[in-house]
C-alpha cells in the first residue's frame, strides 16, 4: 500500500538506534509548534487576553482624542489627566465593584472641587490684603498651567495659605484612607486633584482664573471617568454576577476534588504501611556512609503526612481560597441590577449550602493529623524492639494496632466509597440544574422518541443519574443505607475488643498484664478508635445530609420557575440603605484596596460592632446633653492620637517636603515648569500604614519607571 506524502515518514528512518520490534506499538506525537508552547508557558487565556485590551483601550482612548485640535485647545496641559483618570477607575473590575467606586470617586472629585475653589478664594483674598498696589494687568507666563495663562507675581501670603491647604487636605484624605480601606481610590483621586490645584492656585490674581482653571481640572478627571464608563460597560462587559457564578462553579468542582482526595486517602489507611517510618528516618536507616548519633544527641524526626494526606490538604486549602472569594464577590453581586435568575437572597442562600458542605470536608482533615499523631505517639514510625520512645512496645504489637486499623479502614471502603460517589453525583446535579454548567448531549433515549426499545429501558433499569428528575430521593435513599451500614463497622470494633453486639457483652479487661496500668490504657486506646471511627462517619454523613440540601435547593428553583426565564433582577430600598451605610462603615483591611497586591497595609481585622467600643471605667454613660457634648470633646483626643492620624500627618508632611518648593519664590517657577507636582502625588499616593510594605511599593514603582523610561525612548527614537 503506498505511504501518503504528508505521513510522516517514521517507516524509513534509517536510525539504527530505534528498536524496529517495538517501533509499530510506539505513538509518535507531535511536538508542540513554538508558538504554542509559548503560549502554555505563559499561564494566559482567552479571558485574560480580553481584559488586557480592555484595560489598555481607555488610556488609548483618550491618548486618541487629544490628537483632536479641539480636543488639545480645551484641556490645554491638562489633557494628560483625562488618560491617567481612565487608568485609575480600573475598567477591568467587574460592574458592581466598578460602579461603586466611580460614585466615590465623582463625590470625592466633587468635594476636590470645592475645596480647591476655596482654598483659591483664600489665596486671592491673602493677595488682595498683601499687595497694596496689585499690578496693572496680570502677566503671561510659561510657568503657568497652560500656554498663554494669565499669572500674577509670587506672593508669599497667598503661597502660605495654599501650602496651608494643601496640609490640611492631605492630612484628612489619608486619615480617612486609613480608616477606611475602601476609599483607596477615591483618596488617590482626591490627592491627585489637591496636588495640581494648590501648586498653581499662588499663581491666580482674581477667582475668574481660578475658576476657569478649576473648572478645566475637574472636566479633565470627568472626561476620563466617561471614557472608563463607556469601556466598562461596553467592551468586554463583565458582571459581578458573572463573577460569582464562575467561583461558584469552581467552588462546586473544588468541592468534588476534595472528595475524591478524602476518598483516596481513605483508602490509603486500608495498608497497614501506611502508618510506616518517615522518609527521613527511611533515609537515615538506609545510609550507611555516615556516623551514627549518638543516643542523647539524636533528634526526633518531624511527623510527616501521607502523600494522600498532602493531597487532601491542599484540596482543602483550594477549596478555602474559593470560598474567600466568593464571599467576598457576594455583597457585590446582591446589589447588581442584573438580568438573570437567581436573585440577591437566593444567591445568598446558595452561598451557605455550599459553606454547609464545605464544613465535613474540612474536618476531615483533622482526621489526617489525628492519624499522624497516632502513628508517632504509639511508635508506628519506628521499628525494632530497641525504641527509645517507647520501649515498652515491641514490633509485634505496633503491627497488630496497625492491623486492626487496616481492618476496620478495609471496612468502611465501600460505604464510603458508595457515598463519596454519589456526593459527587449530587454536587453535578447540582451544577446542572442551577445551569452553571452546560448540559452534554445523553446517548441514552428519551421516552419521547419512538425508537426506544423495552430492552434499552430493563438495561437501564432505575438507575437516575445527575440531572434527573428524582436524583434527591435517589441520594436521600443512598445516605439513609449508610447510615444503617455503620452497624458492620461497629461489630468489628467490638469483635476485636471482646465485645457482642446482639448480646450487649461487657469486654473483660481483666487479661494478662504487663504493666499495672495496661487495661486501662487499652481501654483508653479502645475508646479513642471507636470515637474516631464514629467521627469519620458523621463527617461523611454530615456531608452527605449538606450535599442533600443543596440538591433539594437546586430541584426547588427549578420546580418554582425560577431557572426557566430570566427577569429583571433590582435590589430592594432595604438593600440599597444597607449597601450606604456599609459603603462607608469600618471593614477588614485587605489587599483588594491597596494598588497592587503586594502592598498591602497591614491587616486590621474587624470582629464586628460588639467589639468596636470598649466600657471605659472611669465614665460612666452619657444622660444628657452636656454629657454627651463631652463625649464628643474626648472622641476628639482620640482621634487625633490614633495610628490613623499619625498615617495622615506623616503622608502630609513628606508630600511637603516636596510641595514647599512650589510655595517659595526663588523655585515656584521651575517647580511649575518642571512638572515636580508628580513627585508629590507619586509620595501621597505611595505612602503606606506600615514603613515595610511602602518601601517595596516604592521600590516596584522604581522598577516600573526604568522600565516606563526604556520603552518611551525606544518610541521617541
């Protein structure tokens, strides 16, 4: 038969190197094209790909427009705000979080705005008071905020009252900023527009030109708000819904790899050399190169899990970082004006089904460290009559403790086996009904076609497979046998202790002894197994009886109509009041308000309300008026002694170690000329609770400007 020209040629391959015998049960494949191996390398998909062009469009957005002469003639030198106010609204945030910040950050602008326009008030009117003889007309500057702007000579008094301001303004925002980690963007925001406003209000003669200039800062940081809106919206969009759903898939697979991880360690515990040596006393044994230790110096190995211990562990911390986010994702999620199913409660009550099922899994791995803390306490880890640990305990023993446990782990394989296979079925069911996962085309007939066959439907029998009409009584009905199965566990625990159940016989502890208090450490012994076993199994069942609940959950929404069409979801005027007042109330700082994830404040985690406020001894509760008065003259020390306002004074005074410059006459000019106000806005934003974290924020933004500089100048060139 002729070989096609586009096979490979593998047949002809002169190698004498390759074995001929084997070569036509060998499969050839094809290495990977470069291209793709890249690609695998590099850890991105097709969404993160997305979210890189939506992020990168709006600064391209508003670069594009300031090539419009139109454009240039209205925002003047201020027209790079529009794009950096497009970076830092963060498009790529999902819609809830997105429009949530927006609001702060056009409140916070709003506020920017009138405070800059009194602070230039109080610049004028320190300039009008200070110069007796104001000149004839203001003169035209290159130092000022735009080409051709009208500027007076430098005041000192109309520079102090600014500096003044501007202390004054950074120190609340970043007290805020401290106290509140969700107004990190906002106070940056904030800073930002402080900064340019009170290193040029000493310039403005009349507040015409301080308005006008005002004006134009606060339409350069809307312009770039309306550009971030328009790509958050429409390109890409993505809802915090979305986003909850997506980790709620994952959580649900997450879910069934812990089970299966549970499962097969398990299984492991059916090997009695699974309650072996350590691999560091294996290798200390097997090496004969070197000295042995001496007794008194020789140290203790460290007790180490199973491979299949690790495994399950890992899948449990997998499953609480899951978790984490999709409680952190739901508040946002609530408050969405979505098109959808589910709503704001529904969702809420899926989230703790899930909690509820998650609870078992993660006992269970109490029971691996239970298991290795066994092992080492009854010397398992050790073999040899010579024990230093226990040299009570001869191999004989070790090996009959760990047979037993074989036996009654060999015992529970197959309930748990049993069980743990149709959890996982429920968790699927529960991923089909609630449509987070698509549906695959069934092989098997429906009872509508008229093919079907009676052979096919006696094959089939009533076995009811996930997504079934049915499947909860079906898992209902497998967790009711298991738990009647616990019985044949129970009657090996007491066949090996002496013990009858059918005739409820007391174990006579009255045996040959070794030691005076043999019984009863058997005894104890015997106790702790059957309390572990009888923990296991409600672990299991536990999970089981949860797994129940989230189907029964999922068959009701369906059942309802509640999955059949989707409907125009708003949250409720409760919903919206408790959204304000937690919008601003007191949250645990984390790193999803910082800038980068790395520089992070510190962690400040809030218990709740109980714990806020402390009994003061020495005060008792406020009656009237006048008290209470006085409580507010005393919260006043408090505030100003707090970290939070030494966070504030530090972050003002080293932005004004910098911003004094602008504030001087001998060095006002260059410092407007120069564009120094970026080095105060890159110190106020920069700064940190901790000295630590801002040093390496510092030291990455350091980094990223070298990197910035590189890239400009192989553009310019």
């Amino acid at each position: 038969m002729a070989v096609p020209e586009h096979a490979p040629q593998r047949q002809t391959d002169p190698n004498p190197n390759v074995d001929s015998s084997k070569e036509g049960h060998q499969v050839v494949e094809k290495a990977p094209s470069v291209p793709l191996r890249i690609w695998q390398k590099s850890g991105l998909n097709l969404g993160m790909l997305a979210m890189m062009f939506k992020g990168a469009l709006a600064p391209t957005i508003a670069l594009a427009l300031y090539q419009s002469t139109g454009f240039a003639d209205t925002y003047a030198t201020l027209g790079y705000l529009v794009a950096i106010m497009s970076i830092l609204s963060f498009v790529i945030i999902p819609r809830a979080k997105f429009v949530q910040m927006m609001l702060f950050n056009i409140i916070g602008i709003c506020i920017g705005f009138c405070i800059a326009l009194l602070s230039i008030y109080c610049s004028v009117q320190a300039r009008a008071h200070t110069s007796p003889q104001p000149s004839t007309g203001p003169k035209s500057s290159s130092g000022g905020p735009s080409p051709g702007a009208a500027v007076a000579p430098y005041n000192s008094s109309a520079s102090a009252v600014c500096a003044i301001w501007l202390f004054f303004n950074l120190y609340v925002s970043n007290t805020l900023r401290a106290s509140r980690p969700q107004l990190q963007f906002p106070v940056i925001m904030y800073s930002i527009f402080t900064n340019v406003a009170s290193t040029y209000a000493p310039q403005f003669a009349t507040m015409t030109q301080g308005i006008a200039f005002a004006r134009r800062l606060i339409e350069a940081f809307l312009t770039g708000f309306a550009i971030a809106i328009g790509v958050s919206f429409l390109v890409f969009p993505l809802t915090s819904r979305t986003v909850v759903f997506k980790t709620m898939t994952a959580y649900i697979g997450a879910l069934r790899g812990a089970l299966k991880a549970q499962s097969s360690y398990l299984e492991s515990l059916e090997d009695a050399s699974a309650f072996g040596i350590t691999p560091q006393r294996d290798e200390e044994i097997q090496d004969t190169n070197k000295k042995p230790r001496k007794p008194h110096k020789q140290k203790k190995s460290p007790l180490q899990l199973s491979p299949e211990a690790q495994t399950l562990k890992a899948a449990v911390a997998n499953l609480g970082e899951l978790h984490g986010k999709v409680t952190t994702d739901m508040p946002f999620a609530k408050r969405e004006v979505a098109f959808g199913n589910l709503d704001a409660s529904e969702i809420s009550e899926l989230v703790k089904l899930l909690r509820q099922v998650m609870l078992p899994i993660i006992g269970m791995t109490s029971v691996a460290d239970i298991f290795d803390r066994v092992a080492g306490r009854r010397g398992w880890r050790t073999h040899g009559d010579n024990d230093p640990d226990h040299p009570e305990r001869s191999d004989i023993v070790k090996d009959k403790e760990k047979e037993q446990w074989s036996e009654i782990m060999r015992t529970l394989h197959q309930p748990f086996e049993v069980l743990t296979e149709v959890m996982d079925q429920g968790l699927h069911h529960a991923l089909l009904t609630l449509e987070l996962e698509k549906r695959r085309a069934r092989q098997q007939k429906t009872s509508s076609d008229t093919n079907g066959s009676s052979a096919d439907l006696e094959a089939n029998g009533e076995a009811v497979k996930p997504g079934d009409e049915g499947f909860a009584d079906f898992l209902c009905k497998k967790i009711d046998q298991f738990y009647e199965q616990r019985k044949a566990t129970l009657d090996i625990w007491c066949r090996q202790n002496g013990m009858n159940m059918q005739t409820e016989k007391t174990p006579d502890l009255k045996q040959p002894q070794t030691g005076p208090d043999t019984a009863f450490t058997d005894h104890q012994t015997n106790q702790r197994r059957l309390y572990l076993i009888l923990y296991m199994e409600f672990l299991l069942w536990s999970t089981g009886r949860a797994v129940l609940d989230l189907v029964k959950f999922a068959d009701s929404k369906l059942e309802q109509g509640t999955l059949s069409k989707k409907r125009l979801i708003v949250p409720g005027m409760k919903r919206v009041k408790k959204w304000i007042s937690a919008a601003l109330d007191v949250e645990d700082s984390s790193a999803d308000h910082a800038p980068d994830t790395n520089e992070s404040a510190g962690m400040n985690i809030v218990i709740g309300d109980a714990y806020q406020k402390s009994k003061d001894p020495e005060h008792l509760p406020p009656t009237n008026a006048w008290q209470r008065f006085g409580n507010g003259v005393r919260t006043m020390s408090q505030i100003l002694g707090s970290q939070q306002s030494a966070f504030g004074f530090r972050v003002a005074c080293a932005t004004l170690s910098i911003g004094i410059v602008a504030f001087l006459e001998d060095t006002q000019i260059f410092f407007i000329q120069q564009r120094l106000v970026w080095a105060m806005i890159m110190v106020s934003i920069g700064m940190t609770v901790t000295a630590g974290a801002g040093v390496f924020g510092f030291i990455g933004r350091i980094a990223g400007t070298g990197k910035t500089i590189q890239s400009a100048s192989g553009n310019i060139d």
